[in-house]
C-alpha cells in the first residue's frame, strides 16, 4: 500500500474504535471492551502482507485485526451492539467474534489462548501443503502463559507455518512488563525454542510490514514459526472504564506524539495533509453509514438462544 492507503487503514481501525467507545458510553453496546488506539501499524502492517487463505487470530483486543482482515464495519458494529450480525449473531460481541469467510478465526480473551488456536491452524495449513500461514497476536502479558509456551514449543518442533505477533504496549493489563519479566525484550525468548525472535518499532507499519514479510515468507517456504515482537503503546485504558490511574503523569500525552497516525501527519507536506483531511473525511462517512447500518440489523430472536450451544 502507499502512503495514503497505509493512512486510510489505520484510520479506519482508529475511528471505529472511538465510535466503538461513544456507543458504548451511550449505552447501545453492552459488556466490556477492548480497544487498540496507537496500535494500529501492527495489524495494518502484519495482515498487508498475507494471502488470503492465511489465518488470523487475535486477542480480545483483536478489533484491528478483524478490520485489517477485511472483516465489514456494519457486521462489526451490529456484533458489538448484540445484534443479529453476520459474523456471530451478537453472541461473540467484542472479545470472541469470528468471520471464516475472512479466514479470521477469531479473539479469545483467555489470555494467550489464541496460540494453541493458532497451532492448530498452522498444523492444518502443513497437510493441506498449499503454503498457508497461520499468524497469531498476543500482549505482552500472555508471553508467561503456560499455553503459550506449549504451543511456541509444538509449533517449533513440528515446523509449523506460524507467526507469533507480540503486540508490547509495555502494560500487562495495569502492570509493567518490565516488573514482571528478567529478559530485556520478550523476542529474546525465542532462542529457547531454536526459532527467530526480533523486535519492531510497532507504530512504524514500514517496519511491521518488512518483519512480517520476512518471517510469513519464511513459514510459507516451510521453515518453519517465528516471532515478531512489536513495540506500541496505548493511547486508551486497558479496558473501557479504565482509569489508568497506574501511569505516570504526561505518559499518554508522549504517546500520542509517537503514535502511527501522528507520525504520518508529523512528516507530511502540505499536499499530503490535505490528502490526509479527505481521507479522514470519507472514513467519518463510512464509519456513519456502517453505523445506521448496523442499527437497521434487528436483534436475536430469543426463540435462538439455544443454537450453536453444545450440550
């Protein structure tokens, strides 16, 4: 993608996001969220460089991801009010959704499940033998799951076409990664399971974009998984609600001159800010239509409150 391009994507997962937060302080969306400001370069970056029957899988805070998979702003909006959406019904809501047709596979809010997952689909990838790759997203904090150890150990063993994308906001929920773990870097884990680790500047999608091709290129040639920690910040609490009374002062506000939005328009020409103003304004119309949208998608039939439950 060109500039521009790269702009209108993050964009579009940005103000999704925030228009997500509005419904949900109005009262149309119910349950908690998660959400992704500042982090936007890393599924932006990550999912430019995937086929389409590659899989993804994400963590709850994984509404980037579905976006930058292709997944549909109205399908997503109506899932998080818990209306009758095409992708779950409004049973997944914002930590669970899916969408197969995008080959999106799905969040998990149990912290770091989404790797075993993720093996599974690398494993099934391996036999099918067409050179699909299954990429995976984690926080910081899932790096000390036990599944997540099992899983990274699995898919070494086995050569599994697999990424693990580490996406370090510096906070495991309300606490610093760096009070929790002896290693400088998390990518450094990497060399216990005998495959490549490296670090990225997270709100630079040039340099997300060149990690994730290097190491999905290497999976799809068959050598098997490796791991992309990618450095980011939060511009939002942990989760909706939060107070984030846990960071130092000015923190948040020295993020949001480093975050992947701001540094585009930090280093754009006058010609390109406009650009950047047009762009922001076609996405505000996108995000109004999906919206009235998703409004117009009627809510379950309770009758349906059965289905899809296993007994």
């Amino acid at each position: 993608m060109d500039l521009p391009d790269t702009y209108r994507a993050m964009a579009r997962i940005r103000r999704f996001e925030e228009r997500l937060m509005a419904l949900k302080e109005s009262g149309e969306i119910p349950g908690s969220i998660h959400l992704c400001n500042g982090q936007e370069a890393i599924p932006v970056g990550a999912c430019g460089v995937l086929r389409e029957d590659d899989y993804v899988s994400a963590t709850y805070r994984g509404h980037g991801w579905a976006i930058a998979r292709g997944v549909g702003l109205a399908a997503l909006f109506a899932e998080m009010m818990g209306r009758d959406s095409p992708i779950s019904g409004g049973r997944a809501a914002s930590p669970y959704l899916s969408d197969a047709s995008r080959n999106f596979i799905g969040e998990n809010s149990i912290v770091g499940a989404g790797v075993p997952i993720a093996a599974g689909a690398a494993l099934t990838a391996k036999h099918r033998g067409h050179g699909a790759v299954s990429v995976v997203s984690i926080g910081d904090g899932a790096m000390n799951q036990g599944n997540v150890h099992e899983a990274l150990n699995l898919a070494a063993v086995l050569d599994l076409p697999m990424v693990l994308v580490v996406e370090n906001n510096v906070y495991s929920e309300m606490s610093r990664i760096e009070d929790m773990v002896r290693v400088h870097r998390l990518s450094e884990r990497a060399a216990g399971y005998g495959i490549p680790g490296t670090v990225v500047d997270g709100n630079d999608v040039d340099a997300v974009t060149a990690a994730m091709a290097q190491a999905v290129g290497r999976a799809r040639e068959g050598s098997g998984p490796s791991l992309v920690e990618a450095m980011t910040e939060r511009l939002v609490g942990h989760y909706s609600g939060d107070a984030q009374q846990y960071r130092p002062a000015g923190e948040v506000a020295a993020a949001k001159e480093r975050e992947p939005l701001a540094r585009i328009r930090q280093a754009a020409d006058a010609e390109l800010t406009a650009r950047l103003d047009t762009i922001e304004a076609e996405i505000a119309a996108e995000i109004d239509a999906a919206v009235t949208a998703a409004r117009a998608i009627p809510f379950p039939d309770p009758a349906t409150v059965t289905e899809h439950v296993h007994a």
